[in-house]
C-alpha cells in the first residue's frame, strides 16, 4: 500500500513538512500521467525514470511510496475523482431538469473530462488492466461507483416518472462497460464521429433503459 516511511518533520523554504510532502506526490503523480499515459507506458517506466520526470530522487520516491503500482494505484484514482467531480457538477446544474436534458449534461461532461487529456484515457482503460489482482479490485470498485450513481439517477427519474421502475443494477453494469468502449475507441480513432455524437448515442442508448417498448409514462 502506498505511505511514507518516515513522517517528516519541521518547516523548510517557508513550507511545513506535510506542504512539502503534498508537492513531492504531486511531482511524482504529474510525471507518472505523462510517462504511464503517454510513452513509455507503465509497465515500461522505472522508477529511476519516473523521479528523473518529476526532478526528484528516487530516495524521495521511496518516501511516499513502495512501488511503481502503488503510483499507477494513485493516479488511476485520481483520474477517476476528476471525472466523478466533473459528473457531479453536471448533474448539480442540471437539477429539476426533464431526464433526457439531464442524461445529456452529464454524458458531455464526463466525454468532455476524459477525452480532453488522452493520457487519461489509456491510465483508465489501457495501463490499469491485467497489472494485478490487487489492480483489477480497485478497478472494478470504481466501476461500481458509476453504476451506483446511474442506478441513483434512475430511480429519481422513475420517482419522477420519466423512467420505468425496476432494478437497473444488471443494465447499468452493461451501459457502463458500453460507454468506456465507446470512449476508448473514439479516442483511438476507430470511430468516425464527433464527440457530440457519441454523447448523443450514449444518451440514447440510456433512454433506451430507461424507457423500454412497451412502457407508457405514469398520467397525471
């Protein structure tokens, strides 16, 4: 697990030890996303390598973390926070909107987050996978977090009755393995579209859950 081996101590050039801290794991996690999510990719990095990026030593690396998959574990939850930051801010100022508008803002919002940084995309859906069993968990844990939060989403709108109401655990575990494809793919250049098509697919795609054949809305 990732942690320092000795708590530092005392101020220096003005910054406390934990201020100080805080600015050498940020050093190090900006020159992992450009060394794991660009070139040479995570399984090609060192972790001589990756101090030299971050114009630190590799004693200091040792002092926040263990390993290189300790960094790869850091970075690949930060860039998950990013995008779950982005996901709420959207749906914060979508608030009382009608389910597609809704749909909409968020699924621009999370395109807009990962795609804008192509090394974010290739921590999130390339470097991460097949690394390690303790890698995989916390993975599939975040993914959990995004089906949570659409199944949330669809139980508002079927209390609002803009959806159909059932448990959308099974269907929103499936729609989330279609966006990363989709995201992922895009991003790779094997889809000849706009990223507002995607989007536009996307939220038609979560419509379609949400409103299946043969559901009429409640009347009021």
């Amino acid at each position: 697990m990732a942690g320092r081996l000795r708590a530092p101590t005392g101020r220096y050039g003005g910054k406390t030890a934990e201020q100080r801290q805080a600015e050498r794991r940020r050093r190090f996690l900006d020159a992992a996303l450009e060394l794991f999510g660009a070139d040479p990719g995570y399984r090609a990095t060192t972790v001589a390598a990756l101090s030299e990026a971050a114009g630190l030593s590799t004693r200091q690396f040792y002092e926040e973390f263990h390993t290189l998959e300790d960094v790869l574990a850091a970075l690949h939850l930060q860039v998950n926070d990013w995008a779950e930051a982005a996901v709420l801010a959207a749906f914060a100022e979508a608030e009382g909107r009608p389910v597609a508008e809704r749909a909409t803002a968020v699924f621009r919002a999370y395109a807009a987050n990962v795609t804008g940084d192509p090394r974010r995309i290739r921590i999130t859906f390339v470097e991460i996978i097949g690394v390690s069993p303790r890698m995989e968990e916390q993975r599939l844990a975040r993914r959990s977090r995004w089906v949570d939060l659409i199944c949330a989403e669809a139980e508002t709108a079927a209390a609002r009755g803009e959806a159909a109401p059932r448990d959308y655990r099974i269907a929103a575990t499936a729609f989330i393995g279609s966006v990363n494809g989709l995201l992922h793919d895009w991003s790779a250049g094997w889809v000849n579209a706009t990223l507002d098509e995607v989007v536009d697919e996307l939220v038609r795609q979560l419509l379609g859950i949400l409103r299946p054949p043969g559901w009429t809305p409640p009347t009021t």
